[in-house]
C-alpha cells in the first residue's frame, strides 16, 4: 500500500503567530515539532500496514522537514515543481490512499489565528458554495483521481470540516483558536494521537481493501466546479478577471467554473 502525506505547519502542536511559520523567531522549534509530526504519522502509517510513503512537504519554501528523522521507508518531494498540484505534487493513481498534517482551517474563520486559503490576500474561498480550505482543494484532487482521503491533523475547525466533506476520515485535533490565541496539545501528545489515528486508519483501509470494500474515505467528486474567490483588495480581483473563463463578480471577486478539476487548479495557481 503507497501512502501519499501532504504536510502542512500552521496546524501543528502549539503554533499561534506568522513568525513562527518562517526562518527565525520561533521557526527552528515549529519546524521540528512539524517534523516530529510528520514522522509519527509514517511511523503510525507502516506499524497499519503502508509499504510505501510519499511525504509532500507543502508548507511556505517547501524546505522544512527534517528528512533524517523520518523511517528509511519515506521519501520527501521538497521544493516546489511549479505544477498546479501543488500541495499535492508527486500524488497519482499509484498511490491507494492520501493524508494531511499539519492543516488548518480556512480564510474567513476563526478556528485557528492563522487561518488561511493559499495566501494572505483572500478574505474568503466557496467552492461550489461551500466554504473552501486547502484541504478541501488538496481532498478534491485526490477525488478525482479516485484515491481516498484517510487521515488528516490539524486545529479542531478544520478537523469538523473534513468530516463534513469526508465523515469516516480519522481526524487528530492538535489546537483549538481563540481569536488571536490557541490552545494546543503537549507536544508529546500531539505526536501519540497522530501516530495512533494514522496507524487506526491505515489498518482499516488495510483490512477494506483485503476483504475488497470500497473505502468508506473515498470523497464523491462533483461533476462541475465552481470556485468563487473574494480578495482581500479590489486590484487582486481585476487582474485574476483576466484568466481565460474568470468572471468578476463583485469589486473584489472572481468566479470561474469548470468541469475538469484540473482546470480548476490552474485557475488556483495563477490566481490565488
């Protein structure tokens, strides 16, 4: 079983401020707690029964896990490939499974300070009507390449929001924000819980795939897409207006709709 972990920072263990997401300040501590994540969701993954691991690093540079801290059977895509995956560079339907770590909730709530979609510049993201996180961007994609979405960590609201979108998803709430604080479990037990959800939903994809089940984790993907995107400032919007089916709808706002997700992604990466 190939396992595909995209892995994120600003859900991890105790984080609270945009320094501590980038070279200085606090980074260098929140770098390595996010890698002591990362970690005990592979070493979880393989105690389930994964052969296989593909850890994205999908934060900011794309350079902040530690490498030789993870299991001898872990590769890491660091960097960034310039592909309109992006956070999911590197996952395709060889793999049977995808997770997130490390997330959080999107922009325009409140369940984490540094709450966001892709960048500072967003005020908000609907897709299809729905409020939309990079995790429901990054789920959508392995939607429409069939692959389930089993696990992801990360503050308690957008933990409540994959099982809106994924109900039998295994979720890890590492904090809970308020306003503009949080409050996040130890460390220690951070890494306990992510490593034992993530060894509870490896195994039973595991035993579902053996008895030959379909995986209860496998998101339905809609048959059309509509992203709607309102930017923080109205300049934003006039220029994303420009990308080929882009609608402005509003001084700060731009629509586009697509039938192919694929689509929808490259309208994500020129203009969010």
């Amino acid at each position: 079983m190939r396992l595909f972990v995209s892995a994120d920072i600003e859900g991890t263990a105790g984080i609270v401020n945009w320094k501590e997401t980038e070279p200085g300040d606090r980074y260098a501590y929140f770098a390595g707690q996010m890698t002591k994540e990362v970690t005990a969701a592979c070493e979880g993954a393989l105690d389930g029964g994964a052969s296989e691991i593909l850890v994205r690093d999908a934060h900011d540079s794309a350079r902040n896990l530690d490498p030789s801290a993870m299991p001898r059977r872990v590769r890491i895509l660091r960097g960034w490939t310039g592909g309109p995956a992006g956070m999911m560079d590197g996952l395709d339907e060889s793999f049977q499974a995808a997770a997130m770590t490390g997330y959080h909730t999107c922009a325009g709530s409140d369940g984490n300070p540094l709450a966001h979609t892709m960048n500072l510049g967003v005020e908000k993201v609907t897709l299809n009507g729905m409020p939309c996180s990079e995790f429901t961007l990054n789920a959508m994609y392995a939607a429409s390449l069939k692959i389930p979405v089993i696990f992801i960590s990360g503050d308690e609201m957008i933990c409540e929001m994959a099982k809106e979108l994924c109900p039998a998803i295994t979720t890890v709430a590492t904090s809970r924000g308020i306003g503009g604080g949080s409050v996040g479990l130890h460390p220690e037990e951070a890494k306990e819980r992510i490593k034992d959800g993530m060894t509870e939903a490896v195994s039973r994809l595991y035993s579902q795939r053996r008895a030959g089940e379909p995986s209860g984790c496998l998101i339905p993907a809609p048959k059309h897409f509509c992203l709607c995107v309102e930017y923080r400032e109205h300049k934003k919007a006039y220029t994303s207006s420009f990308y080929p089916g882009a609608v402005k709808t509003g001084p700060k706002t731009v629509m586009y709709e697509a039938n192919d997700y694929m689509d929808v992604l490259k309208f994500v990466m020129f203009c969010l």
